[in-house]
C-alpha cells in the first residue's frame, strides 16, 4: 500500500488503472450491498469517484462555481446532511467559516 491507499497494481500502472480499479471496487461493493444486508453502499461515493475522473472539473477557476451552483446541492440529495458535517468539521479541524451565501437548496431557493 502506498500513502494514497493504492496496492501495488495502481502505483506501478499509474492514475488511469487506478481510477479503474476505484470504479471496479465500487461496483463489487454495489453488489455486495445487494446480496447482504449487512454491506451498505452509498451512491456519494460513485458520485465523489466520477467527479474526481471528470475531465477540467478540478480547474481552480471551474470547480468553486460547480460546486456552489450544483454540486453542494447534488451532494446534499445524495447524502443528507452533508453540508451541515462539512460545515461542522470547517469548524472543528481548521476553524473556518463559509464567508459565501448557503449552497442553493436542491428544492428551490435558499436554506
């Protein structure tokens, strides 16, 4: 394992096996959470790893507006409560506060 928690396989093949390999580990946990109760699958991980494989998503000046206009609101459908845990551990690891407005409720209007 290296520091990223990739095997072997991914460090020696490089990023684009191991973003395949992320995506093959997370279909695997899909299917497990089918077959037990006991597995729990949750669709933020899928949406996490293909944000993180989208082409110019992490640009520094396209990611802050992608992030305020949609994705904080995608996030919050896809796990609630979200932006209140981000918000908590701003404040708890690097005592921060968000200086901009509330992330736009995926509903309709502000929170």
């Amino acid at each position: 394992m290296n520091r990223f928690h990739a095997g072997l396989l991914e460090t020696a093949a490089g990023p684009g096996i191991g973003a395949i390999a992320d995506l093959a580990d997370l279909m695997l946990k899909a299917r497990d959470a089918g077959l037990s109760e006991d597995e729990k699958f949750r669709f933020s991980e899928l949406f996490n790893w293909a944000t993180q494989n989208t082409p110019f998503v992490n640009l520094y000046y396209v990611r802050p507006a992608l992030d305020f206009l949609f994705m904080n609101s995608l996030r919050e459908v896809l796990s609630p409560g979200a932006y209140r845990r981000e918000e908590h551990r701003r404040r708890q690891q690097f005592n921060q506060q968000r200086w901009t407005p509330k992330p736009l409720d995926p509903f309709g209007g502000f929170r």
